[in-house]
C-alpha cells in the first residue's frame, strides 16, 4: 500500500529543515490495518489520526495509533473544533480511506486551506441520487 501526500507546496518546491508533512489520516473500523498505514507513511509523513473514539473498538486502537502519529479524537465535535484541534498539529495534506467522512474532510480541508475535495464535489461524490441528477442533466444515461 503506498501513500499520496498532497501539499499546499508546489510540485518544484524543495522541503526545508524541520519542515515536516503531516498528513490527516481518518481512521475507523472500514480502514485498512493500522500497521500496513502506519509502514506505509514511515518515512514519507508523520500521521495525525482522525478517530471518534465513541464508535465501537476505537478505544482500544488509539494507542496502536499512538506508536504511529497523534491522535485526534473527533468524538462530539463539530467541524470547527476539529478544525481547531487538527490546525493545532500543522498538517499539510488529507487523504480520504473511505467516502463515510468525504462531506467532513472537504469541509475540513477548505478551513484549512489543504487540497482536497470541495465540499459540493464531496457532496456530489457520496449522494447517489444527486450524481444521477447531475449526469442526466449533463445529457449522460443514468439508471
């Protein structure tokens, strides 16, 4: 499993001493093994966990992820406090596992200024009936 990190930097720009990616990884219970994601960034960014620790099992993961990167528990928080808590740690890219958090992380993303979905792509992307509806009025066969 390899690991795509987008920046805000540009593509020529070279990384400075101490200049870190960190990369938002949200993780759940559809994610992919712990170890495989954590081997696959070593190296290449530090993880900074996004769990909601009031889903079954993610008490128990979050110190496995610990050994990886932080952790952000997202638990009853809207999406400025995460925003808040996630700015705190300085990351520098986003990357989506599964579509279930798409709509959270794009909003998440354009607060701060990561390259990501937009939140109506995001919204386009997970709600079948409005992608029909944007493909038929596109002129495209839908179902």
């Amino acid at each position: 499993m390899s690991l795509s990190v987008t920046n805000r930097r540009s593509v020529g720009e070279q990384r400075g001493e101490g200049d870190e990616r960190r990369l938002i990884i949200p993780y759940d219970n559809a994610s992919p093994s712990a170890f495989s994601l954590g081997e696959a960034a070593r190296g290449l960014c530090s993880p900074i966990w996004l769990i909601d620790r009031s889903e079954p099992g993610m008490i128990h993961v979050e110190r496995l992820l610990q050994k990886f990167g932080a952790v952000v528990d997202t638990a009853g928080m809207d999406a400025g406090r995460i925003v808040e808590a996630l700015g705190a740690k300085g990351p520098t890219g986003i990357v989506a596992l599964n579509d279930r958090r798409t709509a959270l992380l794009a909003e998440v993303a354009a607060r701060l200024g990561l390259a990501f979905h937009s939140p109506s792509v995001a919204d386009r992307l997970t709600d079948k009936m409005r992608q029909r509806q944007m493909m038929g009025d596109a002129g495209i066969p839908v179902p």
